[in-house]
C-alpha cells in the first residue's frame, strides 16, 4: 500500500492519527491492516512515511518514520480570483490549479456572476483541493480564500503584486510581465459574461494590466487553467 493520506492534527512526537473521511478511507474502504505504509503529509509543505499502528471505527493511528524531502516553494506565488462556474465545473477546475502549483484561489464576486460563493461551496472547494493534492503528490494546501470583489482584492494585495485582469483583447502575459521581476502575480477571471465595462475600468485604475491567455474566448475554467499554466 502506497496510499497518500491528509493529516489535519499535527503529528504527537512519534505518532499521528488521521480521523473522519481520511481514516474511513484508510480503514473502511482500502481495509488497511496493521503495519501497512502509507504517506502522511501536513499541507504545509511536509510528508511522512507512516505506517498503521492501530484502526478503531473513526480513527487510525499511525507511527512516524522518516521526513520526505520538501519541495521548494515555486518562484513566482500566483493567486488566481475567479467568478465561479457551475457545477462539476468547479471541482475539475481546483483539481487542475491544484495539480499546476497555483498559491491562492479566491472565489470573485462579480455583476454579472452565475455560481454563489457560499461557505458551503467552498468547504467543497477545500475538499477538492486535498483529493487533488493526494492524487498529484502535492504538500501544500492550495488555500480557498474568502469569496471578495474585485476592489476589495486589489486594495488588499501585497505591495509589488502584478495584477492581470484576463481579457480576449489583452497584451500576453509575457509582455506585460516583462517590465520586470515579481515574486506575487494575482489575476482576476471573470464569468460566462465577461467583465462590465464599469468592473475593467475599475481595475485599470487600480494597475490591473488586461492580459489573453488564447486566441479565443475561454471558458471560465479553462481561463483559470490557462492562466496557471502560464504563469505558475
């Protein structure tokens, strides 16, 4: 067994243990047995090697073996905001930006958007992001920050973020980029309907540089997937 397993508690000396859908998995569904190895990892960007010390009903424990080598951190942080799409939509999108190193995704809140960003969306957004993490071998979590407008993300990115604003009629990123080195990039990914004219005049006068990331028009997710590609 080589099963990679989300441990939300951290570790206690020697020991951890992994509880509710985790410990299901582990116990119920692949019918672990003691001594099995599997890998544990933190979503801070470390991993274990562990083995099954001993399975009760909701909880498994396990002893700690070795550290794995972390993964240095990807030069340049990306923050994709993106006004969500529908549906299955949604849970392939975060498996890919997972899987493509993405830093941030925040749920954008825009006029013209089709998907509520609830909490309980993005408690499923969470979700997906530590099945994609498992499956690709990645350590850190891709966190699921708040659902915000575009004024309120711009106002509070950090000082020397470039900040995109994806477009069909915009320069490509590698143009825009060019004018220097940056360690944060956050873009914003409008819905099915495009960004009002009100909303892309906004973020031009907050530094937003319109930037394509196709030659034709993309679908929300394959917008975000594009830019990650990209840029992460």
């Amino acid at each position: 067994m080589s099963e990679r397993f989300f441990l939300a508690a951290p570790p206690q000396g020697t020991s951890a243990y992994l509880e509710g859908d985790e410990a299901r998995h582990l116990a119920r569904v692949l019918r672990a047995q003691v001594g099995d190895a599997v890998t544990l990892f933190d979503g801070r960007g470390q991993a274990w090697e562990a083995r099954v010390a001993s399975l009760g009903r909701d909880r498994v424990t396990l002893d700690l073996g070795d550290k794995l080598p972390a993964l240095s951190p990807p030069a340049v942080a990306v923050t994709l905001a993106v006004a969500l799409p529908k549906g299955d939509r949604q849970k392939w999108m975060v498996e890919k930006l997972t899987e493509l190193g993405v830093s941030k995704l925040v749920p954008l809140l825009t006029t013209r958007g089709v998907a509520e960003a609830t909490e309980s969306a993005r408690s499923r957004l969470e979700r997906g992001v530590i099945e994609a993490c498992k499956q690709c071998g990645r350590d850190t979590l891709m966190e699921i920050g708040a659902a915000s407008s575009i004024a309120e993300l711009l106002a509070a990115a950090p000082a020397g973020t470039r900040t995109l604003l994806a477009d069909p009629h915009g320069r490509p990123p590698e143009a825009v980029l060019a004018a220097g080195p940056t360690s944060t990039v956050l873009v914003l990914v409008g819905p099915e309907g495009g960004f009002t004219p009100e909303e892309v005049m906004a973020a031009e006068a907050a530094g937003c540089d319109r930037v394509t990331f196709g030659r034709h028009i993309l679908r929300v997710e394959t917008a975000a997937i594009a830019a990650a590609a990209r840029l992460a």
